[in-house]
C-alpha cells in the first residue's frame, strides 16, 4: 500500500484510522468488496504457502549478499551498522553450525 513502516504500526495499534483510499485499496489486493472490510465479523484468511526448500548453501549466500552491501557502509555515517554486523555474523555462526 506504500505507506511507511510508523503508519502501518499505528494503524495496527489502534492510534490511527484507514483512509478510504487505503480501505479502496486492500480492497483490490484481497479481492474483496469494500463492504466487507467494513463489516465487524470479517475475517481475513491467509493463503496457505508452500515453503521452498531452502539449503544450507543458499543462507550461506544470502548472508555472503549482506555482508557486501554492509561493506561499503561507513561506521561512523551509520547508527547501526554495529547492529547489522553482529546480525550478519551471528545468522552466518547459526548456519555453519547447521548441520
């Protein structure tokens, strides 16, 4: 819906109302009609989703894709770049620990 991480929290949390435009569009996205969002009782059921396989190798090459981009970062220039590496490292000790 291209609404920022804060306005989504707020609206899940009560502290803020759905525009209309917003409800038009969840509208589209569940495929259903606008009434319905507006109901008391409705529900919204998530689809089921098969998980892909996902090897060893192909975390080890995420966590080798993040470790690039955190690369070229500067420490100084970035409040949590700290946080990203011990996130990188830590994901990348957990996966060689993987058996």
């Amino acid at each position: 819906m291209k609404i920022s991480q804060n306005a989504y929290s707020k609206i899940e949390n009560n502290i803020t109302q759905l525009t209309v435009h917003h409800v038009k569009q969840l509208s589209k996205i569940l495929d259903v009609p606008v009434l319905d969002l507006l109901k008391d009782n409705f529900e919204i059921h998530k689809p089921m989703i098969v998980p892909k396989v996902v090897t060893k190798d192909d975390l080890l090459e995420h966590v080798d894709l993040l470790k690039e981009r955190v690369k070229d970062k500067s420490a100084s220039k970035h409040d949590q770049y700290l946080v990203a590496l011990s996130l990188i490292m830590a994901a990348e000790n957990a996966v060689n620990a993987a058996h």
